[in-house]
C-alpha cells in the first residue's frame, strides 16, 4: 500500500465540515467549521487548526430553533454512545455540552 498524506483525502460537506472518522456531536451537529491540518508534512504531526463560526444566516438554516438544534445534539450523543466511541458515564457531560454550546452561539 502506498504510503499518502492523510489529509489528501478529506472529503467536507457543503459547510465545510469532514466527512467520516470519529463522529463527536461538535462535528454531527455543528455551528462552526473546523479544519486542522499537519504544517509538517513527514515530519511529527503536529496538528494545528482554525475554527470559523457559521454565520446567523446557516445557523438558521440548520437550526430553526434552540431545542431542534439540541435534539438533533442529543440524538448524535446517543448515537456516539452507542457505537462506543465514549462511555454512558461521559453522556450526562456530552449534553450539558451542547447546552453550552447552544447558548453562546444560537
């Protein structure tokens, strides 16, 4: 197999989100757009990234209201805990997580 840089293949979605990998709920269900990327290529990986909020305008679009934005956060906390990407115990911090994040950006 051929050795590549793994960010060769990061596919985004129309907001500019990456698709697949490790689904946290900040990415299933987003109000910003955030991009990491190696500024080293071969060397050690070291990781640095931006964070770009969604203007009002796809917030809305999104999100018509606070609580659809926060069934649709609880709903990927549920599916996370599911596939076993964190444990039950880290669900009740996940939620309050989202309510964090609902009310400095909605």
């Amino acid at each position: 197999m051929e050795a590549r840089d793994p960010h060769d293949a990061i596919v985004r979605d129309e907001h500019g989100v990456a698709l697949g990998g490790v689904r946290l709920p900040e990415v299933e269900v987003p109000v910003a757009v955030q991009v990491g990327s190696n500024t080293r290529p071969g060397e050690a990986r070291n990781l640095l990234g931006e964070r770009t909020p969604f203007d009002d305008a796809t917030l809305a679009g999104l999100y018509p209201d606070t609580d659809a934005y926060l069934r649709e956060w609880d709903a990927a906390v549920d599916r996370i805990v599911a596939a076993r990407g964190v444990l039950d115990d880290d669900a009740d911090a996940l939620r309050e997580r989202g309510r964090e994040i609902a009310g400095q950006s909605l």
